[in-house]
C-alpha cells in the first residue's frame, strides 16, 4: 500500500491532538469532529469560515473533476511528482494545501515507487471538493480545512504541495519539518493565453518570473512546463471555463464568444519551484 493515511490530525480549536473514534476524531478538551460517511472529517470551524460556503462550489468542482480526469494536464501531475518524489523516504508525510477534488494526489500516489510508503493528507476549504476527492480515492485523508490554520502539529510534513493554489507562507512554514520541501505550482504569462485572448477585450500581463517567494523559504529548484494542448468538444471548453475564475471575471461578450466554440488549441505555461526553509539563524 503506497499511499496511506496522515492521522496526526490536530483540533482547529485548540492544536491538542486529535484522536480517532470509531465515527469521530476527538481532542482531550473534548472537542468532536464526526468522519462523514465518504470519510473526510470537517476541521473548519466557523470562526474560520469566511462564508456560509467557502471555497469552490459544487459547480466548479464537478467541472473541473471532469477537465482533469480528461487527461488536459497531464503533463503538469507527471512535472509535479518528478518535483515532489525525489529524495523522499518510505513514509515520509505529503499535504496537499487547496488540494481541489484531489487530482495532482491521485497521480501522485500512482507514481510513488515500490518500496516506498507515502502518508499522504489533501486538505481544501470546499467541502465539495474535499467529497469529491474522497469518494475518488479513499486512502489518504481528507480535510475540510483551511490553509490559515492547518489543523496539523508543527514539523509534521515532508512536502507540501500547493497547486494553483492560496499560499499562507507562515503556516506551511510551521507544518514542514527541518528538511521539509514546499512544492509551488502557479500559471505562468502565457497560461491559457489563447482563452484570455478570446474572453478578454485586452489581456492584463501577468508577471513573467515565478512568484515570489518570501525570506523564509529558499528556491531549491525551478521548472516551467510547457505544452500545447487542444480542446475538441464544447463541453471540455466550457468545463475549463469553470473551473477557472474566468467565468466571473470576464465579460458577458466575451463568454459568448467562448460559448460558440468547439475546439480550442491552449498553450500550458506553469512554473514549479521547489522550496525549502531558510536556515535561521
Ligand atoms: C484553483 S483551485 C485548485 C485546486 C487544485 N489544487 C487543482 O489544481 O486541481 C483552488 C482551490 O483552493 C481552495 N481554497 C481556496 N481558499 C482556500 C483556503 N483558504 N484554504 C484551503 N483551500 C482553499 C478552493 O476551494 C479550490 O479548491
Ligand atoms: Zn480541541
């Protein structure tokens, strides 16, 4: 079994340990938090909530679970486990921050070598996803929580993973051990320059480099993926809009635009970098 659970779960309410029940994960203070039926358990309480429903809906969910197990970005999962893979020890502890309906997990659990055990967590503030993703794959746990306060002890990860994603510097910094990696995926300029091109009235220049990265990590490596890839039904076009911010942001014309097409070639243009702590001194 190659990917197994992380349970070092910690209470978003005060960080005791958390242990599991037969139906619950529970603290010392007596704090509960119920395993739902699908098996993810919900550590968002709602102080740190920022909404009724927070994160991505069961609309962009379901459409980006259908982009993704399509194959589009297969090139990002594969670039990504050859990031996150190397120099990693039999049952070393992976978190997946914004994990989305778990896909970069999934392939990476598929790509872990024999011999190796990895204990692997995705957490996400949408409860939509984080049902999506465990009904697609059982054997790591999943949380509903967020990137703010992640509800696990300090130094307790060897990877973090934040793909596409919100990053909260100082929290990955607090759950990475000594020796720990945090792996950033972001869109790079020319990202699905093609759709912004067809959305947009003019297109707004992303920065070319990678995102910054602040003083308490340090770049161990940097790669940018590359691909064109082509889109050759209205419902993968339409998916992709979705799942993307796209949707709210660009105007009514330009979405018309997009809902008259039936293909579509894309350019993929991400960044990886691979992080680690700065030694403090
Ligand atoms: C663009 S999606 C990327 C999802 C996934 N990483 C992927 O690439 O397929 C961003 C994800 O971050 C989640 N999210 C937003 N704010 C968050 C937060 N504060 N903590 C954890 N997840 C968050 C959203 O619910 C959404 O699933
Ligand atoms: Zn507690």
């Amino acid at each position: 079994m190659p990917v197994t659970a992380f349970d070092r779960l910690a209470c978003p309410l005060d960080g005791q340990p958390l242990t599991r029940q037969l139906h619950a994960w529970q603290c010392p203070q007596g704090h509960s938090f119920d395993i739902a039926r699908q098996g993810y358990v919900h550590l968002l309480p709602v102080q740190q909530k920022r909404s009724k429903d927070p994160g991505d809906s069961k609309a962009m969910v379901a459409a980006r679970q259908r982009f993704l197990n399509a194959g589009y970005y297969q090139c990002i999962a594969d670039a990504l486990n050859e990031a996150v893979l190397p120099e990693m020890a039999s049952g070393a502890a992976c978190l997946d921050a914004g994990c989305g309906e778990g896909y970069y997990l999934r392939q990476l659990g598929q790509a872990v070598p024999e011999g190796i055990d990895m204990q692997v967590i995705g957490l996400d503030v949408s409860k939509w996803a984080v049902l999506s993703a465990a009904k697609q794959d059982p054997a790591p746990s999943w949380v509903v929580g967020t990137n703010a306060h992640i509800p696990v002890p300090d130094s307790s990860l060897d990877r973090v993973l934040c793909v596409f994603g919100f990053p909260v510097y100082d929290e990955f910094a607090r759950i990475l051990g000594p020796a720990g990696r945090l792996v950033m995926v972001d869109p790079g300029p020319d990202h699905l320059r093609e759709l912004r091109d067809i959305i947009y009235p003019t297109i707004t220049e992303r920065p070319a480099g990678a995102r910054a990265v602040p003083e308490s990590f340090q770049v161990v490596s940097r790669e940018t993926v590359c691909e064109t890839i082509v889109l050759e039904d209205a419902s993968s076009i339409e998916d992709l809009l979705a799942m993307t911010p796209h949707l709210y942001r660009a105007p009514a014309e330009g979405l018309a635009r997009a809902a008259e097409l039936t293909r579509l070639q894309l350019t993929l243009d991400v960044r990886i970098q691979v992080l680690e702590l700065t030694e403090q001194t």
